[in-house]
C-alpha cells in the first residue's frame, strides 16, 4: 500500500475535484497547497509513478458533446474465458470502461461489462454488433442497459479534515 504524506494529500484534496479552469492550474492549486507550482507539479509527477494517483488528464462531459446515448452491453460468455474475451473487449477503440463482474444466477448470468456512447441508440447498437462480433461464437446471452439520468458521477475523494496516519502506524 502506497502511503502519502500531508503534502500529497493536500494536493489530492486540491485537485480530485478537477484542476481550476484558469491560465495557470499548478500556481492555483500551490496557492491553495502552501506550495511552490513547481513542487506541486513533481509531487504529483511523482504520485502517478508510484500509483497513488492513475493519470492526470481531461474527461470530456460526453453528454455536452452529444454523447447522449449510453449503454452498458452485458455479455454472459464462459468464466474459463472471460480475461481472454475482456481483453479484447476492452481493446476495442470505442469501449470506454470494460468490467469483470460476478454472475447473480438465475437472475442475471452475465460476467462482462463493456460500457459505449454513441449519438443515437442506433449507433451504440453498432457498436455492440462489433462486440458481438469479438465474442463470438462464445456469446451465451447479451443486453444492453441504457442510460436514462446521471445520479453520481465521482472517483474517491479525500476528506481535507482527515488527518494521515503516520508512516508505521496501525490503522
């Protein structure tokens, strides 16, 4: 388990919520830190080495550029080959979140999630036919769940009130 430190988690608590939208983000979130920009840029350079932090990066509102229709395909293939299946699934360039997850019989038999947009249902159908395509001839059964309103949509977040547990400490 990777630990931070006050630092590290200040800069988390400064920016998990996106960076501010001014010329100069890394001066922004310093000022907010007590930090030097370039410290917070190396700190944070720093974080995504080691894993505490995946990526800095843009996630588009794919609702405002017209992405309105969002559906998670659901696909019931066998276990022994579910990896295999979802790594090609998830290769595909239009597949945005591919998911392994635990069968709930007999009421849900499916194991693969493969999340994709489109502009119109039409084309997120397109897209599960390329899916389809991928998987085949081991499709047992498929679905496709349609998004009708954004409830949550928010990685973790870290408490700014929380103080870290010390380097050794049991927590």
């Amino acid at each position: 388990m990777q630990r931070i430190d006050e630092k590290d988690r200040a800069i988390i608590a400064a920016t998990q919520a996106g960076l501010p939208l001014v010329p100069d983000p890394w001066a922004e979130v310093a000022k907010e830190t007590g930090l030097e920009p370039q410290e917070v840029l190396e700190r944070m350079r720093a974080m995504a080495e080691r894993g505490v932090i995946r990526r800095i990066g843009l996630v588009p509102n794919h609702y405002r550029l017209g992405w309105t229709a969002n559906g998670m395909s659901v696909w019931d293939v066998p276990d022994e080959l579910v990896d295999e299946l979802g790594e090609k699934v998830g290769a595909l360039p239009f597949v945005t979140h591919c998911y392994l997850r635990p069968r709930s019989l007999p009421e849900w038999p499916y194991n693969l999630f493969a999340m994709v947009h489109g502009r119109s249902r039409a084309e997120v159908e397109g897209k599960v036919a390329r899916i389809h395509s991928v998987l085949k001839p081991h499709v047992r059964s498929f679905d496709v769940l349609y998004s009708t309103r954004i409830l949550k949509k928010a990685g973790l977040r870290i408490r700014r009130d929380v103080t870290p547990i010390p380097h050794g400490s049991k927590g």
